[in-house]
C-alpha cells in the first residue's frame, strides 16, 4: 500500500480539518485569559525586588508607560478574543502584534517574565494556524452582546480587584485630575482611568451601532441578463426565482453562470429569497457556496421560502429548519366551477361578466404600453388599502419588472351606458379595473403564480374571485400543472405540547393575531379555490435564532420597522 492510499492518512487529514474549526474558539479563549491576566498584572502592586532591579536598567518614564501600555493591550486581547472567535484575518494579525508587544511591556514595566512567558506561547502556537481564520475583517465591528457583557464584567471585576490590593493607599479627589501632568500619580489610577474611558467607547460603539457583515452590491444590468438568461434556460426553477429581476437584491451565480440565487442581506445574516434556480446539478453547489460566501464574512446564510423538494440539501449542510406558512396551489386539471361548492365561484363569473368585466391574458412586454393605466390602478389600490409597495419577497409595481412575463388583466365596459355596446364592437375594450402578473416556473412540476395583484375601489365585486377563476383555467388550457395563489403566512403550524416554541408562537399568532394581519382570512379566501397547500420552510444555522431571521424577512417585504408596525399598512 502506497502512501498516498494509505486510508490512516485520510483519517488523519479529516481529524486535523475538524480540529482547525475548533481552533478559533480555543485561540479566543486562550488570547482572552491572556488579556485578563495582563490587565490583573496592571492593575496590582508588581515584586518589590524586581521592580528595584529593573530601576536600575530603565528609566522611571518607561517603566510608567509601559504600565500604562500593558493594561491598554490587556484590554486589546479582551476585544481582539472576540474576532478570533468569528475568525477574522485582521484579527489573528493584530492579535499576534499585540501578544508579543504585552509580553515586552510586561518585562519593562516589572520584569514580569511569567505573564510575558505566557503570551509569547500563545503567540507562538497561534502563528502557524493563519489558515484557521479565513474570514474577512471589519474596521470597527461592534461587539454582540454576550460578548460585550462578558468585556463589561471582566474589566469591573479587574477594576474592583486593583481597587481591593490599593485599599490602604489614601486616595484624593485631586489625583483623578492631575494623571496628566502629575508623574507620582499612581499607576493603577491611570490603568483604571484608560481602561474605564475605552470600554465606556467601545460599549457605545457597540450599542448605537448596527451589526452588520459587510455591503453587498445589488445586481445591475448585467446581472439581471445574465439572471434571465438562466432563468429562460432553467431546468428547475420555482416561479418565484423571478423575484431576482426586481433588481433589489443581490444576485450570486454558479460558476457557468446558468444557476442564479437572490439574496439580500440584513445586520449579520444574508437572506435567500427562495431557492436556487437553472441546473438541477448545480444546485447543491450554490447552495454550498453562498453559505461559504456568508461565512467569509461572519454571517449566516438563511433561506427562506423553500418548499419540500430543498429540504434534503438543506440538512446536508446542516442546517435547521421550520415551516413558516403554506403556499395554495390549485391543481387546474381537477379544477371545476361545477357542484354545489363552488356556487359562490359561479355567482362571482356571472356578476363580473353582467357589469362588463372580461378577462385577457396578454404576452410578455405589453405592460410598458399600458404603464399609465395599470399604474392608475396600482395608485388606487394602495391609497383605498393606505398602504405602500412591498419588497424582496413580493413583487412591486413596475413596468419593467412587468414586461417579463404574462399579464392576466380584467376590462370592464360599462354596460348602462348608451352606446356602450357598440363601442365594445367598434373596439374600445373598456378600462383595466384589475391586473395581476403571472410567474412561470420551469421543470416539474411546472406551475404558475400570481405575483402583483391591484384592482380599482370601484371594480364590479368578486373582481379578484373572477380573474384567478379565468387564471386557473387559462393555465390549465396552457398546459401548466398549477397555479400558486401565494403563500398564507404562519398556515399549518401546530400548537402541541412536543412541538418547537417556533411552531407554537406561530400558531398563536396565525390565530389570535387578525389585528395585525388577516392570517386566517387570507387562508379562507383562498381555501375556496379548493388549493393543495403546500408548506413553506425556513432554514439556518443552529446557531441563528429563526424567529430573528423571520423578522428580518418581515422588516426587508415591509421596508422597514415604519412598514412592518402599520405606518403605511398595506396588504398584498
């Protein structure tokens, strides 16, 4: 047996790969203690007998300032612990800088060879683990708060423990003012003074600033027909991938560029809208690579809105994952106006069709000539609902965005006006009172959804009964398996005694909460189209808290806390 098949040697590989994912978190903790000794060292009384010997040597002024500079890198290692953790290049870099000069100052402040000894070993066994920390660094990252409570608590504690060892030196209310220019002040005065100054800074830095992993630029014209063309060539895409070409998000691609997934990203996590759409055999790999990509830069990957066919992958990689609603499908072979339970489906054909209305279905690239009028629609619809447009997981009106795909579109003539009849003959087809754009998607099971949906305050009544009964039964004559009426959110969660708290508040709010959103009468109205519900996921790492990442998609469709609390209220 060669040695390159020696299987030891791939166990051995494999063993070192998973203790290199523990080692930032090791490092974290060792540099941490490094810097909380260093600043216990700073803040109590050094040997007598070394501190005679090194007066000899060097001068009182570097023996204070080197004081001064091991109990401001004492804190430095306490901060830089928290990039190790999150593996951060710049902060392995400038962890090792700081080691080696605390274990100098340290000898030059009180020949503390103990304190230095340990520094220097912990720099030197964290010098060969560069590979270890490959994320991207940030100038400024404000701390999470665990870890800045843990910085708070530990530099009091240090503070109280210097306060304890100088309890017998008489203090005045004078010293506190003259650090600057009364060299016998004491020294732990000045360690406490800096150290109480810099983690009053880094707690308000902490505090007032917004966590975040980086900006990401949105796609531009390029990526959006680049985007396109995957999706034109797509083997599986779910109708929703055309969301990406709203142009607001980011766009990442496969290396061929036939697969493309849409994300955006909010605070520490990069948000998928959907699932991955082009090659089936690619998908993985995308997947694969935009959580790689995430993590690069200290962030977790979340997908929202994926259906069962993803699921699979997505626990391969590891992730977590709950339902978050159901999507109404309506399989339009088996779709029928016929039986007694669908009369109020017949009355709301028969009632538009007597007031005028008609339905049409018009190509890809028809809204631009018609982006007046379907814009005075839109207009009508989110004043009479007060509301404003939605983002990233809806659609929003605009022309180009609707030019992409079909317009199901409804036309009323009003039939109690003299001549009206004629005029519908001469060719004036009446005014558009309702329009919706339809998503195609591609692959099995190949389906259709309503994206945008606007009609006039004074459209007949059941408008919208009547342009998905005419949608339903247009895609089933094209040859399309079903058609999504969209998702009801928090649908189909269980309030059980074993089932997770996620699942449980979800339920509570899906039933109680109809002030905030009409949860169950958005499930009703679309329960009459008689749909298959078909449950809808959202996935993480187990160390991202879901409920977060599902207000995050909250805060990105509303437009922010304005739109998500009501100001400006608006329903799909």
């Amino acid at each position: 047996m060669t040695a390159s098949t020696d299987p030891r040697k791939g166990v051995v590989r494999r063993l070192l790969a998973l203790a290199g994912e523990a080692t930032p978190q090791m490092f974290a903790v060792a540099v941490f203690a490094g810097g909380a000794l260093t600043l216990v060292s700073a803040v109590t009384p050094e040997f007598a007998d070394r501190l005679r010997a090194l007066s000899g040597a060097v001068s009182p002024r570097l023996i204070d300032l080197s004081h001064f500079a091991s109990s401001v890198i004492g804190l430095f290692l306490l901060l830089l612990s928290a990039g190790l953790w999150r593996r951060r290049r710049g902060a392995y870099w400038t962890t090792l800088a700081a080691l080696v000069a605390g274990a100098v100052f340290s000898l030059l402040k009180g020949l503390d060879w103990e304190e230095a000894a340990i520094l220097m070993v912990v720099a030197a066994l964290l010098f060969p683990c560069k590979t270890a920390f490959n994320r991207r660094s940030r100038l400024l990252e404000p701390l999470r708060p665990g870890w800045l409570a843990l910085l708070v608590g530990s530099v009091l504690a240090v503070l109280w423990l210097g306060f304890f060892a100088y309890r017998d030196v008489a203090y005045t209310d004078g010293l506190w003012w003259e650090l600057l220019t009364n060299r016998q002040a004491s020294g732990f005065i000045r360690a406490a003074a800096v150290l109480s100054i810099l983690t009053l800074a880094i707690a308000v830095v902490s505090l007032v600033s917004a966590p975040g992993s980086g900006r990401r630029r949105l796609g531009n014209a390029e990526d959006h027909a680049l985007a396109l063309a995957a999706l034109a060539q797509a083997d599986r895409a779910t109708p929703e991938a055309w969301l990406a070409a709203l142009g607001d998000k980011t766009l990442m691609f496969s290396q061929s560029g036939r697969s493309v997934l849409a994300y955006r990203v909010r605070g520490r996590r990069w948000i998928a809208m959907g699932e991955p759409a082009g090659l089936r055999s690619e998908r993985r790999e995308l997947l694969w690579s935009f959580a790689e990509q995430a993590d690069s830069y200290g962030a977790a990957a979340v997908f929202y809105s994926v259906g069962e066919d993803l699921l699979a992958d997505l626990a391969t990689m590891g992730m977590a994952m709950r339902k978050v609603g159901e999507t109404a499908v309506v399989p339009v072979a088996a779709f029928s106006l016929e039986g007694k339970s669908k009369q109020n489906l017949r009355t709301a054909v028969s009632r538009a069709e007597r007031e005028g209305a008609t339905f049409e279905i018009l190509p890809p690239g028809s809204a631009s000539a018609l982006a007046a009028e379907l814009k005075s629609v839109s207009d009508a619809w989110l004043d009479h609902h007060n509301g404003t447009e939605k983002t990233f997981s809806l659609g929003r009106f605009d022309a180009a965005y609707l030019d992409l795909t079909p317009l199901a579109v409804v036309r009323q003539v009003d039939v109690a006006t003299p001549g009206a009849a004629l005029g519908a003959a001469s060719g004036d087809r009446g005014r558009i009172v309702a329009f919706a754009n339809l998503l195609p998607g591609a692959g099995q099971p190949r389906d259709l959804a309503i994206d945008l949906m606007r009609h006039r305050p004074d459209a007949p009544p059941g408008v919208m009964d009547y342009l998905f009964i005419r949608a339903i039964q247009w895609a089933g004559r094209e040859g399309y398996q079903g058609l999504d009426l969209g998702m009801a959110p928090l649908a189909g969660l269980e309030d059980r005694r074993l089932a997770p708290i996620f699942a449980r508040v979800g339920a509570l709010v899906f039933e109680e909460g109809g002030a905030l959103y009409g949860f169950q009468g958005l499930r009703a109205f679309k329960s009459k189209f008689a749909p298959e519900w078909r449950p809808r996921f959202i996935a993480a790492p187990p160390s991202t808290p879901l409920a977060m990442a599902l207000l995050d998609v909250a805060l990105l469709t509303s437009g922010g806390w304005r739109g998500l609390l009501g100001i400006g209220k608006g329903r799909r």
